[in-house]
C-alpha cells in the first residue's frame, strides 16, 4: 500500500502524484499532515478555506469508499510513523515551490530514508516546473513576455485522472494498533484561530468547477472587461489554484474548449479568441512568478532588483492603518481595501492600485502590504504576492517603472467611471455622485462635509507624494 499525502493538492482528480500512487491498481492511504510550523504562517481565512476544503475531499474519499486520514504534528515524525504503523511501501507527493516547502520537503525525505520507506515527489501545481524555461544563458526569466512566448508555445499535459474507488483505503480497515490519527476534521480554534473577519468563499472541487464551467461559458468578455471591478468579469479561480481544489490541466483543457468555440484570431484584438489569449496569459503569470520564487527565494522578504543605495521607506504607523482599514480619503483604494476585508479577495486591477498607493504615494515598504495580504487573502500565494507586490514597488522582475505611479484618481475614474464599485463597499459615500467621488481630492472640507460627513479627506496630497517617490528612487540609483 502506498501513502499520498495531500499539501496544495485538494482534489482526487487532475493529480499527478495521487495516480502515480494507484498506477497498476496499487491501493493508497490519503494523509494531511496540520504542520505547526505551516500553521504559524497562516490566517484565520486561509485556513477556514483550508478546513472546508478538507471536507470536500473527505467527501469524495467516502465516496469512493476510502477516507482521508487527519494527522497533526511535524511530517518529519508523522509521515514515516504512519508508514510504519500502516505498512506502507512509499509515500508520494507533489511539490512545492517556495524556500520553506522546499526545505520541509528535504528534511521529510531524509526523515523517511531513515525509516527505509521509499519517496517519490511530482510537478503538479504548474504546467511546466520551474527550471524548465529558460533564456538562452540558461537563467530565468526576468522579463514576462519572454517567458510567456515559451510558455505559450509548449505543449501542456492533459488531466490525470481520479484513482479507482477500489484503490482508496479507509484507514480504519487497515490498521491492526492504535491509529495515528483519524479522519476528524479540526475546527478553527481546535488549531488556534479566531473566526475570519471576512466571509470566505467556499471550497471544494465541486465548486472549482463549477466556477470554471461558468467563468468559460462568459470568457469572451474577460479582455474587455477583466479591469473593471464592478464587472465581475474575472475567473475567481485563484484560491481554487492556490489550494489545489482544482488541477491546473482541467482549467486549460477547458480554456482549449472555449478556444475552439471562440471567433477571430488570438492576435486580433477584441475577438473572441484574444480573449481567451488575455486569460491564458493571467495563468502565465502564476507561473512566471513561480519560476522567480524558485530561482530566488530570498524575494519574500527582500528586494530582487538590486539599487546602489536603500529604499529610503518611511515609517508612518499611521497612514499605514488608514490603508488596512480603507480609510485613507481616495475612495477606489479604500473601497478596494473593504472588499479584501470583507471577502478575503481583492480584484486583480485593484491590488495593483493599493499597493501603488501604499509604497508611492504613503512612501511605505512592500513588506507592510505583503504581510497584510498574506493576513488577510484567501488566496494568499507566496509566489504571487511577493511578485505582485515588488512589481508595483518598483523593486522586482519586469517591474513597474519607478518613475510611473498609479495616480488612484485617474484609476478611479477610468476603471469604476460610475463609481458602482466603490459605492458598493464605501457606504459613506452611496449618496455621492459619481463626479463628487472621483473629484473628492479636490473638494474643500465644506463640500465633503455636505455630501459625506462619514468619509474622510485625503491622507496625502497624490502629486506631491509622486514626486517625493521618483525623488526617492533617484537617490536609491545614486543619481542624486
């Protein structure tokens, strides 16, 4: 018998080292491990999507006749335990790619060739594994469309598929001593979390799909409109990717569906078929940052582009709680900050334009908005994040120019013009018209006390601060 143990993998179809496990009708004993150390990185949202994740996948095991086995404490000291007590002749996973999981993985297999158990870890979350494209030196990518042309251009896998249900062990059947652990799941505060402030969407294959058959039926308008927040016209698909209740080979077998459904050429702009190119190039991304994180994973926590002096960040304790709580006086990035609040997700456009503001116009270190995110994000990715993040800060792969700043106004105006998002989430401002929203920086206080005494004024002025950051930048180059 073999032993899968499930990481960001949380589905039983369209997973590699889950059927590489049931190949040849060998039976499998699916395992999640609640790692102290994992959990001493994670937020109350993540991990309530994790739990409600964990019984879908139950569910489906059950079904099939199977069960998960729950087991908290270190991997290194309950993988090879479980083998022994069960028996099992090898323990398959598929990896990760960040310097913690990584470093986990290693010690976890030389854990288990002490215990003389046989190991063996699979590429599953991307379609192509970091290392895999390169330049022609034979470095990563730094530069996304490079990567991308690769990238697009090769040829993807299609989806493996579920183990027979007769391959799925129940854990119960098969012990002859005390388990190691059962199949009761946790609640949130059995493993040290307070509720979500947000409310977290739900999990489970089920509903990745069923958000996947919905996104591609209505994918022809994802290039027009994927920018415009009030128009929900993007996949929500990335928590589902990030805890892999839904394999990244089923969602391009369905973007291949919708491409021989769609008209025009992927190279006309406004087709159809562009469309479904504009999409595919978002999945890209995923996994051109992946590629960075694995290359360098030192980008959590410091910059990757290298400048001859420090980023001289300020520390304003101040402004930087107006930007959590989306009360800094610029109502796109506000109401922006309200929906990851509320919802535990922030549209694409919008993280964009709140991490801008945050290091151009508030001067303050990606770090702070990194680490918020990953407090607050359902769909929190270490490899999106920390490439999202330096991107807007001017300090990372393919980054934003320092000297181009978001101006959070113009954003407002051009991707809400009717300012249905903001006065969605901005409730003090629902009684305002649109112009008095987008003009709020230039109102006087008589005028935003008569039209929203709630609200507040502008924490700073965006054009002096965008000068105070080019300023800033130059004399990290050295050319001051």
């Amino acid at each position: 018998m073999n032993l899968h143990w499930h990481r960001r993998d949380l589905r039983v179809a369209d997973n590699r080292a889950l059927a590489e496990a049931t190949a040849g009708g060998e039976s499998v004993l699916p395992v999640f491990v609640f790692d102290p150390e994992i959990l001493a990185r994670a937020s109350p949202p993540r991990v309530a999507f994790l739990l409600d994740a964990l019984e879908s996948l139950r569910a489906d095991y059950r079904a099939s006749g199977g069960d998960l086995l729950l087991v908290r404490g270190d991997p290194r000291d309950e993988l090879p335990r479980i083998a022994d007590e069960y028996d099992v002749d090898a323990v398959y996973w598929n990896r990760d790619y960040s310097g913690l999981a990584r470093e986990r993985d290693s010690e976890v297999r030389l854990a288990l060739d002490d215990a003389g158990v046989s190991r063996a870890a699979y590429h599953d979350a991307l379609h192509h594994e970091p290392g895999s494209i390169r330049t022609n030196e034979g470095e990563h990518y730094s530069v996304f469309t490079y990567f991308w042309k690769k990238w697009r251009d090769r040829e993807k896998d299609a989806p493996y598929d579920p183990p027979a249900s007769e391959t799925v062990v129940d854990a119960e059947s098969v012990a002859d001593a005390d388990l190691p652990g059962d199949s009761t799941i946790p609640t949130l505060a059995d493993l040290g979390f307070e509720e979500p402030e947000a409310d977290v969407p739900p999990a489970g294959t089920d509903v990745a799909r069923d958000r996947l058959r919905e996104f591609c039926d209505d994918i022809f308008r994802y290039a027009e409109d994927r920018d415009y927040p009030a128009k929900d016209a993007t996949s929500r698909l990335s928590v589902h990717l990030k805890w892999g209740t839904v394999g990244i080979r089923e969602v391009w077998e369905a973007t291949e569906e919708a491409a021989a459904r769609a008209d025009g050429d992927p190279d006309d702009e406004g087709s159809e078929a562009a469309s479904v190119r504009e999409f595919r190039s978002q999945l890209a991304w995923r996994e051109f940052y992946a590629h960075v994180l694995s290359a360098r994973p030192d980008v959590v926590s410091r910059n990757y582009k290298s400048y001859e002096n420090d980023v001289e960040w300020r520390e304003d304790p101040e402004a930087l709680r107006a930007w959590k709580e989306g009360r800094t006086g610029y109502p796109i990035v506000d109401a922006a900050m309200r929906q990851l609040r509320a919802e535990a997700w922030m549209h694409n456009r919008l993280r964009m334009v709140v991490a801008s503001f945050l290091t151009k116009d508030l001067l303050l270190d990606w770090r702070e908005g990194y680490e918020w995110f990953r407090e607050r994000l359902a769909d929190h990715d270490t490899a999106n994040d920390t490439g999202g993040w330096q991107w807007a800060a001017s300090t990372g792969t393919d980054a934003q120019p320092y000297f181009r700043v978001f101006n959070p106004t113009t954003q407002g105006e051009r991707y809400d013009p009717d300012a249905e998002f903001v006065r969605e989430y901005v409730p003090e401002l629902r009684d305002a018209s649109p112009d008095e929203i987008h003009g709020w920086t230039e109102l006087t206080d008589a005028e935003r006390e008569r039209v929203a005494p709630g609200y507040p004024a502008p924490i700073v002025d965006h054009a002096e601060r965008r000068e105070e950051a080019i300023a800033m930048f130059e004399r990290a180059r050295g050319d001051e």
